[in-house]
C-alpha cells in the first residue's frame, strides 16, 4: 500500500509538472487582481509592498505554474488598495465548475486524506451501531 501511495504521489507530480495549479475560481480571483493592478498601473513588486509580502509573491500568484493565492485578508487589503469592493474579485453569481473536486484533483494527498477521514468515519458509525444493536438485543433477552 505504502509503495503504491509514493508510486501515485511520484506519477501525480510528474504528471502535474508545469500545468496549472488553480482551480477555476482561484484563477479567477487572481486575474481579477491582475486586472486591477495593470489597470492601477502598479507593478507586481509594488502590490507586493502594499500587501506586506515577499517582493516576489505576485509574481507566483499569477503564474499558473505555481500554488501561490491570494487569501480572504490579502483580498480585504487589495479592496483597500484599489477602492472597490472584494466581491469585485469573486464570480458572480459563482463558478460552475465543482471547485472542490478539481481542489481535490489538483491535491491528491487532500483527496487521500479525505477520503480516509471518510472511511474511518462511517467505520465508526458502523460500530457504534453494532454496539447499539447488540444492547437493544441483550436488553430484549433479559
């Protein structure tokens, strides 16, 4: 099991190399901010400065090569920043896509851990009812 686990996070890896590493709303949420920075005129080390981060980190958010996102309070700032409100940055009404699956296809050890969590959960449930089960019946016998 251990090797196939390193065998599938090696070929995930390898498979991924160079593609894009954002799902359908986070590429959004980053061009939005794109879009208002070129439309600011400010370069990408000049945001970087404004939101208090790496001199570089614009840069990796808008590469697609790389995982690098904007959070809830970068996003906060960058409504500060460029005047308008963080709905600017978001979809409306959302994104059709099924944004957590391609999260989870994108991050396969997520989707591992998850479906884990899931697996013992319901195995969890199960034994519980078993031992509900096996009261009502001895509690019947008495």
């Amino acid at each position: 099991m251990v090797d196939q686990l390193i065998f599938f996070e090696m070929t995930t890896k390898q498979e991924n190399k160079g593609k894009i590493k954002n799902t359908e709303i986070e590429l959004y949420v980053i061009n939005k901010v794109k879009e208002y920075r070129i439309a600011a005129k400010m370069s990408q080390r000049k945001l970087c400065m404004e939101l208090r981060l790496s001199p570089t980190y614009v840069f990796y958010a808008e590469s697609p090569k790389y995982t690098a996102k904007y959070n809830l309070n970068q996003l906060n700032e960058l409504a500060k920043i460029f005047k308008c409100s963080i709905a600017d940055f978001m979809p409306s009404p959302y994104v059709k896509a099924d944004t957590i699956e391609e999260y989870m296809d994108l991050h396969p050890k997520v989707r591992i851990r998850n479906e884990k969590m899931i697996k013992d959960a319901e195995e969890k449930g199960r034994k519980k009812r078993e031992e509900k089960e096996k009261k009502g019946k001895a509690g019947r016998k008495k």
